[in-house]
C-alpha cells in the first residue's frame, strides 16, 4: 500500500524545517452521504514525529482537523542526513509510519 | 419581491447598451480577430503579468493570495489524485489495451489539444469526452464525470502537457465555426435570477473580490484544470466548475459534457491559445 | 337579530367559506399548471432558474397537503419567475453581442 505521509525536512542552522502532508479522510462523523447516512468518524488521533530517539513533535487531533491534513513546523537540532520517523495512528486503529531523511 | 425589483432594474440597465447597439449588423465570425482582442484586454487589464502567469488565475493578480499559494504548493493537495490518475492511466483495460492506444503521442503531453473539433462527427470533443470514449470503445463502462477518477486521469494528462501553451485549432468548417460562435454567445449571455453572464465575473470583474474569493480573468483561466478546490475539498473538472458557475448564479446547470459546456471550453480555450498548461492546479 | 337570522347568517358564512376553499383548489391547480407551462417555455429556451424550480416543489408539495392557499401562491411566484428567465433569454439574444470583447 503507498505510503499516506510525505515529508520534507531540511535543516537550516541549528533547527530543522518539516513539512508533511498526510492522506487521510478524516470524517468528524457529523457529516451525511448522499443517502442521508451519517458518515462515521475516521480521524488520526496522533501523530508523532521523532528525531534521534527523541521525539520532536507531537499533534493530538480530533474531528476539527480536515481532509488531507498538512502540517509545518521547526525544531531545534538535526543536520543533513538524519533520520525523522512519522507516525500516526486513527480512532479506528489503523496506523502509518515513514522515515524520510533530513536534506539541506 | 426584493430579487424581482432587483432583476428589473437589471434588465433596465443591461437594456441601455441594446439600445446604442441595435445599429450592429451581424458580423461574419472571425475567431482570429476575437482572440487577439480578448488577449490584448486582458493584458491592458493586468500589464504587470507575464503572459505564462495567466493560467495561475487569482493568483496572478493578487499578491497575498500568490503567497498562501506558494505556501501550499509545496505540498500540492492534488498530489493524491495525480498518483492516482497516473496509475490509471497506465493499467491495460481488460482487452489488454490501454488509454496511451486511444491518443496522439500515446496520450502523454497532448492535453494542450483539447478540446477539438472532430469533423467526422462535428462535434467539439473534450479531453475527457475523449477518455470515456476511449473506455467505451475497449468494453470498459465511461467514468462519472466532474470528479473522482476521470479527474485524476486528467491531472495525469495536464501535468504530462505542464508549461506546453494551449494550442487550439478551429478547422475551416461552418459546423467549427458555428460551435466557436454557439460558446461565444454563452460566455457572455447573462443568465440565472442573478443575471450574471461569464463575462460580468470573469472579465469585467476580473481581479476584484466576490466575498472572500478573487475573480480570475478569463483569459488562460482552463489552463489550470483539473482543479483541487479547497472548496470542495476535492478534485473538480472544467465541468464541475462550469455547473457549479451556472448553480451560483441560479440557473439550472445543464448535464455535464452538455453540447452547450464542450461549445463554450472551446471558445475558451481557443482565447487562451498561447498561454501554458498550468494544470493540475490547487485553488481556494 | 332573530335567532333564526343569527342561525342562518352563521350558516351563509360557513357555507360561503366552504365555496371560497372548493374554488382555491381548482385555481391553486390552474396556477401550478401555467407555472409549469411557463418553465417549460424557459426550458425549451434553455434559460431556467433555479428557485423556479424550487417554488413549483413548493407548489406541488402544497397541493399534494392539501394547502391550496400555499400552493396557489408558491405557483404563481414560480410563474411569474419563469417569465422572467423568459423575457431574460429573449433580452440576452439581443444583447450579448454589446458585452463582447472588440
């Protein structure tokens, strides 16, 4: 199965920049089908980016967060050529994780 | 009735231009002269924008709807449907033959082509007219239109053809010509209980805000199809857009792929000769 | 008054109002069908409007309920919605020509 995460980090001075964007439908479960259905809730409930052993970023979501999240932010360390693991995992229990290397 | 007083005042306005022009004969269609026209206003319009720029639509004319733009394409929301879409569109049909046998260059960097006139038809064809027909024509059921897969196959064939300037082609047949005219006349009829034509928006308008949105000019406006529409939260055809135009402006929007839409993304597209495919695009 | 007056003016009224429904329903249908003979017309022109279509829902919903007062209004702002888009398609053949690009 492709992957759901793409990432892009680069490391700029002492902190790194990242980019991901997620596939995912994130349904809050209030919204109906074209039968009139309610569609149930489907959302990433965590996700976790991690840095030599450390983890660097933490998202706890819920059903306010939209289809096809994308996320941006910096932390402090990480050079060129390192590791950073992306996980997330939803309400129903399915889960994801990708390791993309740092650039820059 | 508010909106009935509002229509008569519409029409009374409209009606003062009829009167000065009921001198017009009715000129023969000269589509050349047309698009020479169409593009010089629309670089009077905005003389800072390149002419490439104009496929970029509101974001070629607004500076801080270009930068949230450039912010999200880094990470392009059709990326999913352009995975897809490429997928797709390389998988034989079950007859073992595929999408590349049904097109010029085996379907790849053709998309500035369409739509054309086919004169064995006459009938102005759509590329995604053309996708289904070529399904049909390999015992494969045509896809829904607007959305969905046939979206993602053409954002597969649009980012194929990226940066390659539509080049339209107007055969020299009075049933061409009478297409381009039919798509003329609907690109600036008013219609609907709000009495917009597609003109009052995208040309008149062109540049300035309808609510929170800015109104891109008409020139080099298809390039960027198929879009995904932040709006929609998904992926939408020229179709889509087309419909969604004629619900806004409260006329009852015809089917997809109805002659009257393949007839007026003719006449547009033929304005737009010249500009890049932007295509697939993101908007808001 | 008499009572018998007072008994027989009280029925005239009733009986009055029963009339005045029976002729309700019969024009709330005559209104409903040149709505729709209206909208057919913008049809065939292929210029109708969406709460054109939206008032004649309300329209049938009405006279389906039995509502001939609600319907016969809701018709009769379709019809006149509908010669609207009418008169507007017959404007527009003349006036588009104006807005394009020379």
């Amino acid at each position: 199965m492709p992957s759901t995460i793409r990432v892009r980090a680069v490391a700029a001075g002492d902190s790194t920049d990242v980019q991901a964007l997620i596939q995912h439908p994130m349904d809050s479960g209030f919204v109906k089908d074209s039968d009139g259905k309610l569609i149930p809730p489907h959302y990433i409930e965590v996700l976790t980016f991690e840095h030599d052993g450390k983890v660097v970023f933490t998202a706890l979501w819920g059903p306010a967060v939209a289809k096809d999240p994308y996320v941006k932010f910096a932390f402090k360390g990480g050079k060129s050529g390192d590791d950073l693991k992306v996980s997330w995992t939803d309400n129903l229990g399915k889960s994801d994780t990708s390791v993309a290397k740092i650039m820059g | 009735m508010r909106a009935g007083h509002l229509c008569r005042l519409a029409f009374a306005v409209a009606a003062l231009p009829g009167l000065i022009g009921l001198t017009h004969a009715a000129a023969k269609a000269d589509p050349a002269a047309d698009q020479h026209a169409f593009q010089v206003y629309a670089r009077s319009q905005f003389p800072a924008v390149p002419l490439a720029d104009f496929g970029n639509g509101p974001y070629a004319v607004n500076a801080p709807m270009r930068k949230q733009w450039e912010e999200i394409m880094q990470f392009p929301p059709y990326d999913f449907a352009l995975d897809e879409g490429k997928a797709a569109f390389e998988k034989p049909f079950a007859n073992g033959r595929s999408y590349g046998d049904c097109f010029p260059n085996k379907g790849i960097g053709i998309r500035q082509t369409f739509p054309y006139f086919d004169t064995a038809t006459g009938e102005v064809v759509t590329l995604d007219l053309a996708i289904n027909r070529c399904r049909e024509a390999n015992g494969e059921k045509p896809l829904p239109y607007q959305t969905g897969l046939i979206a993602s196959i053409d954002a597969y064939m649009a980012e194929t053809s990226r940066g390659k300037p539509f080049d339209i082609k107007i055969p020299d047949d009075p049933r061409a010509l009478a297409a381009y005219q039919d798509g003329k006349r609907f690109f600036y009829t008013r219609r609907g209980q709000l009495n917009f034509s597609c003109a009052s928006c995208h040309v008149q308008a062109a540049g300035q805000r309808l609510r929170g949105d800015i109104l891109a000019p008409a020139f080099g406006i298809l390039a960027a199809f198929p879009i995904y529409r932040s709006d929609w939260g998904s992926m939408g055809t020229i179709d889509r857009r087309f419909t969604s135009c004629n619900s806004q402006v409260r006329s009852v929007p015809f089917k997809p792929q109805d002659k009257a839409y393949r007839d007026l993304e003719y006449f547009l597209s033929y304005m737009s000769n010249g500009v890049p495919i932007t295509g697939p695009g993101a908007r808001p | 008054m008499r009572p018998a007056t007072i008994l027989a003016a009280a029925f005239g009224v009733v009986l009055c109002g029963t009339l005045a429904n029976a002729a309700t329903q019969a024009e709330a249908a005559a209104a409903l069908a040149a709505a729709q003979s209206a909208e057919a017309e913008a049809g065939h022109l292929r210029n109708q409007w969406l709460p054109t279509e939206a008032e004649l829902k309300t329209a049938q919903a009405a006279m389906t309920a039995g509502d001939f007062d609600a319907a016969l209004a809701a018709a009769q702002r379709a019809e006149a919605l509908a010669r609207q888009s009418v008169e507007q398609s017959h404007e527009q053949d003349k006036l588009w020509s104006d807005a394009v690009i020379k």
